[in-house]
C-alpha cells in the first residue's frame, strides 16, 4: 500500500502502483527522500502535523516514524510559531534522544514545500493499551510505573525541556525490555519560553493538564509532574481524568481517592501513596513537588512497605480484568504499535523462487463431517461469496457453533462474518503485514490471528476487540493452532521454530528447535499431548509436549511440507505438499500408508473429517477434492471458478464449507447435506 502526503487527504491508502491518490487526486511518493515508505496515518496532532509509519529501506526495511509539518493556520506570526515548535522539536528529540527511553531522531528536512523529521519507532504497546488489554495497576505496580518513569523526566528537566503532555497514550511499554519510553515530544517547550502559545490552542490534554498550563500557557517541571498524578490515577482506577475535568473541573482532585478501590494488603501503604499521589496533584504550583528527585524520594519510603507486605507484583505476574465492554476505555491512542513488517522486496524475491503460495497458508482444521454437494435445484443450496477483502485471503475458520466464519487476508485485516445473515460483523485491524493464519479456540470465545508482521494476536470473537499479542518470533508467523483444552497456543514461523505460549498468562512456555528450513504448518493431536509440524525442508516432526522431545521425523516428500492434520484417533497424520501430493503416514511406525496423487499443483491445505471416512484438500489448481483415506481414493472434486485455494474448512454441524484463496479476493461457502 501506498499512503498519500497530503495532510487533507481523509482517505490516504493506496494499493501499490498508482500514480495519483484515488481520494485527492494528489501525486503519490512511492519514496520520500529517496529511501522513506510511508505506510500508514498514525495520528493527526490538532492540526499541526500528521505521523506516518514508515519504513526505512536504506536499512533493511526497518520501521520509523515520519512527522510531517502540516498547520493550519494563515496568520504570518500564527504560522511562524509553528514551524518554530516544530524545528524545536527535532532540535530536543536529538538532544535527548540519548538517553534510552526517548526516541532518537534520525532525520529532519524539507521535501515539496513540506517539513518532515523522522524518528525511532519505539515497539511496543502505551500504557491506555494496557489498560484497554485489562491489565490491573495496584499500590505495587504504580510504585513500579513511577521508579521507571521519574528518571525521565529529571533528565529531561534537567536539560531544561518539558514535556506538556504527559498522559498514558505517550508512555510506551517497550517490549524488548519492559522499559517505559517517553513519546511526543512536539508539546514540550524549553523551560525559558514560558510565554503561552500563539498558535490558538493549549497544549496539553483535558483532566491531564495543570491549571497553571491550561489558563496561561505556562509550563514547569512541577506541571509534568501534575500530569503524572493525573496518570496515575487514570490507572489505579481506569476513569480517564478528562472525563471528570469536564463535569467538574479541577474538582475532581479532592475527591479522586473516592474513585479508587485499594487492592494493597498494607493500609500504611495504600495511606502512603494517597499523600505522594494528592501532593503530585496540587493546584497550586508551589505546594506541589517540585522535581521529580522529591518524588523518587518519598517513593523509598512506600517501597520499604510494600516490601513488607510482600505485595509486590512482577510484571509476570499481572491479571487481567474480566474482559467486559464495561472495562474497556474509549479514548483514542495516538500511536498504534505493530511490529515490523514483512517488505515487499522479500515478497518479490519469493514469487521469484516459486514459493509465495507457502506464506499464504490456511494451515489445519479438525474438520466434523464431510456430506455430499447438495442438488443445484435451489437458490439455497448454491454457493455464495462472502466479499469485503481487499487481497487474497490466506485462512479460513469456523467458530465450534459454525455460526461464524473468520477469514484472514493479506490487506492486513481479520474478518468476520455471520453466516446466517451472511453479513461482515467485524473487520479487525492491527496487524502490520499479511495475515496468514487465523484460528478459533475451542471455546469459541477467541480468535487468534498471526502474520508477516512476527506477532500473534488475540481478539475477542464477540466484540472484536484485541485483548491480548504474543512477540518472539524473529520472521513471520505462518501457522497457528490451539490445544484442544483451548490453554496452549502454538505457532510456526519462517524463523525455523516453533513456541508454545500459555493462554492464561501470554507467557511463552516453551521454543521447539530442529528444523533446517522454515516452518509451514503445525497441528495438535487430538489428545494434545503430541504435536506435528511441517516444513520447507521436505520433512515434518512430530513433538511430545511433556518433554519437548522429537518423537520421529517423516521424510517423503519431493518438496517443500505446504499443511499437516492430525486424524480424530491421533493415529496417522496427512500432510500436503508442494510435490502435489498428500501423504498418510503411520504415527506408530513412521510409514507412508498412501500417497495420493490428483491435484496438478501445490496441496495448501488438508483437513481430516470427523466422524467420516475422508479428507479434504485444497490446492492451487483451483479445486477442492475429497479423498477416502482407508483405500487412498479420490471421491470427487469440487470446482472452484479460478485463483488458487490457500484453505479450506467445513461447519462443525457440516452443512457448509468454505474455502478462501486468489480468486477475486473472496470466501466461498458451499452449503452441503448428506
């Protein structure tokens, strides 16, 4: 995709290879500066500048974030102002970006009347994430939060720099190391410009904002360390202080402890922190502390007792909130975090080798029941197309009701629809790159989804909304798989490995290393306790997860291992292959059983039928083709229009499949009887 450089433009994307924006009719920049990918809006900063994802290909694709100047503004001083802010702006991102939790700038120029800086993208998830994902701050974890984020802010304000705009969407959890890092520096001012703004607007956020900076535009350390308070108490008690600032002002500050539940098993240490959190919050600038050094001095003491009540929580450890509508907060984030993404250039280099059809993979399904293609006498009975994505779709599942289907795609969305009305109910967005696999627990309450980008992420299947991501893969993510009692996820990626994560905590658990070659395809057996997996090295492994220990490889295959299904007595295992084959193998002796030869190009997906004699498969020539598995016979095939199939998959109560490939983008569900 392509993203347009007007900052007017409401609908910047582009797909690749156009010339002017479909939206604004404005040239499009394949490559700002020569070497800068703009890839998506990040956010609009109120009217005077507009953030982009971008990628630097002059250093392998790496990600970047790209500020635009873009003020709205016509008065001469009003304007002058701004490109001034925004000089400055680059001049205190590389006077800072030093320290480790600011984010370094690594460019600053003009390009077609437009001034750009560019910066470190910081991987990660901000603070109001967290809270929206339900995790739960206590004494313990505010003491936590604090200690991390206090140095900060004394070197910042010790280079004579503030912030303005401290708040949860501009702390960032690092993920490489759990370290807050400070974001959104285009608020802050040198502590000798204490003048107000001429630009129309204060600077800052509602609820977050000092008096002294709201009425008169002026700004000290101790208005950083308001905002802080403010932040604090956004997350002891998941109540955005904007809210209440617009019902009651700066009145809400005497009775802020009213909102807050103490989860501490200490009093001294609950009363300890009200005085530290009421003096961060005084308005009057005076009695409220003065440098952050005062604060990290009163901390040792709250410290020494939640030392003593053991009440300390490890960020392993914290527990989310039940995820209810009711506790999940509303307001914007300024800075979606994806992970990197999967270039285009590696794309490229892999359509060259013949093998793009492999990172397009619909992985497993344990499929119930396989009935026969009904009569074509009724409109009911015919198959219909599910339409909305954009790209191929690489994975189809169904929920264990069959009532809904998730589809994933490379346009970088999940989609899902629901089949009685045949309607998209959710279209869910976060992933940075293609979408390879999705997957539906057991339970049918979550959707797990993974791709190019390296990350796992977990939504819910009711409200769509993202309540969890998993990130240690160092190339994409090709398959995913839940266990059958639905608390261990599994994933394969190009980076040869395979992870086990636990559901409950989002911990990974384990890393199955063997594989020469990348990982395709894995799958569960029915019991859980063995697992298969497939590879581009023409073999697949299958695991014992109580020991993590190979039980044995199979080797047969000409070509690279595309998808593997375990059958529902956990006895032999089906593999398809890019050879156009699909094996049966033997779990007990390691044996091919049958080889079974039909399909004339690559098998992407192959399925066994529950409570049937039969598999099913899917392939890029364009046919869907069932097989009985006791005698190695094809049964029949089923036609698809055109475009490769990368997954199939059939309702639990066997009434539909559905298969999702090339073919002008779309899912076709073929209703089925006996």
């Amino acid at each position: 995709m392509l993203c347009c450089l007007n900052p007017d433009c409401s609908m910047p994307q582009n797909p690749d290879g156009k010339t002017y924006c479909q939206c604004c009719n404005t040239p499009l920049i394949p490559l700002l500066r020569g070497h800068y990918r703009i890839i998506k809006v990040l956010s609009d900063e109120g009217g005077f500048s507009r953030t982009y994802l971008s990628e630097d290909i002059d250093k392998l694709n790496e990600l970047c974030v790209v500020k635009q100047f873009a003020p709205k503004v016509q008065e001469t001083s009003a304007m002058n102002k701004a490109v001034e802010l925004f000089k400055k702006e680059a001049q205190r991102l590389q006077y800072l970006g030093e320290h480790d939790q600011i984010p370094a700038l690594l460019a600053y120029f003009e390009e077609n009347n437009y001034l750009f800086l560019v910066q470190q993208f910081i991987n990660g998830d901000n603070i109001l994430q967290e809270l929206r994902q339900g995790v739960v701050y206590n004494e313990s974890k505010i003491v936590e939060f604090l200690s991390d984020l206090l140095p900060v802010l004394k070197y910042i304000h010790e280079r004579g720099v503030i912030h303005r705009d401290i708040k949860p969407q501009n702390i960032i959890r690092r993920h490489s190391d759990g370290k807050l890092v400070l974001i959104d520096f285009g608020a802050a001012k040198q502590l000798t410009a204490t003048m107000q703004t001429q630009l129309g607007t204060t600077i800052g956020s509602l609820g977050y904002t000092p008096i002294e900076q709201m009425q008169f535009g002026k700004a000290y350390p101790a208005s950083d360390l308001f905002s802080l308070g403010a932040t604090c108490f956004h997350l002891l008690t998941g109540i955005s202080p904007s809210k209440l600032w617009i019902k009651q002002g700066y009145g809400w500050i005497d009775t802020w402890p009213q909102y807050w539940q103490t989860s501490g098993s200490d009093k001294n240490a609950s009363e300890s922190l009200v005085k530290i959190l009421n003096k961060l919050l005084e308005t009057d600038t005076q009695k409220r502390y003065q440098s952050a050094d005062e604060v990290i001095h009163d901390l040792i003491d709250l410290r020494s007792l939640l030392a003593k009540s053991k009440t300390t929580i490890p960020n392993s450890a914290i527990l989310p909130r039940a995820w209810t509508p009711s506790t999940l907060l509303s307001a914007p984030t300024t800075q979606k975090q994806p992970t990197e993404l999967f270039n285009g250039k590696f794309k490229q280099q892999l359509l060259i080798n013949t093998v793009i059809v492999l990172l397009a993979l619909g992985g497993i399904r344990y499929l119930y029941t396989f009935p026969q293609p009904v009569s074509k006498s009724s409109d009911s009975t015919q198959p219909y197309t599910l339409k909305g994505h954009s790209s191929d779709v690489n994975s189809v599942a169904f929920s264990p009701d069959g009532q809904f289907l998730a589809s994933g795609s490379d346009d970088k969305t999940i989609k899902v629809w629901n089949l009685k009305t045949r309607e998209k109910i959710h279209t869910l967005k976060g992933h940075s790159g293609w979408i390879w696999a999705v997957a539906i627990a057991p339970d049918g309450k979550t959707l797990a989804s993974a791709g190019a980008d390296k990350t796992i992420k977990l939504w819910n299947l009711t409200t769509g909304e993202q309540i969890r991501h998993f990130q240690g893969h160092s190339q994409g993510v090709a398959s995913i798989a839940f266990s059958p009692d639905g608390k261990t996820l599994a994933s394969g990626s190009l980076d040869k490995t395979i992870k086990l994560w636990n559901l409950t905590t989002g911990k990974e658990i384990r890393t199955l290393t063997g594989h020469s070659s990348e990982v395709a395809t894995i799958a569960f057996s029915p019991d859980g306790k063995t697992l298969a997996s497939g590879s581009w090295d023409k073999t697949i492994k299958v695991w014992n997860l109580a020991t993590s220990k190979e039980i044995r490889t199979l080797k047969g295959h000409s070509d690279l291992v595309i998808s593997v299904a375990f059958s529902p007595d956990g006895k032999m295992l089906a593999s398809g292959s890019k050879d156009k084959t699909i094996r049966l193998w033997n779990l007990a002796t390691g044996e091919t059983i049958h080889t079974l030869k039909g399909h004339s190009d690559k098998v992407n997906s192959v399925a066994y039928v529950r409570n049937h004699p039969a598999i099913v498969s899917g392939s890029n020539d364009n046919t869907i083709k069932q097989w009985n598995p006791t005698t190695g016979e094809m049964i029949r095939t089923l036609k698809r229009d055109s475009g490769y199939i990368y997954s199939v998959a059939i309702s639990p109560d066997g009434r539909n499949l559905a298969s999702g490939g090339s073919a002008e983008n779309i899912i076709k569900v073929w209703p089925m009887s006996w």
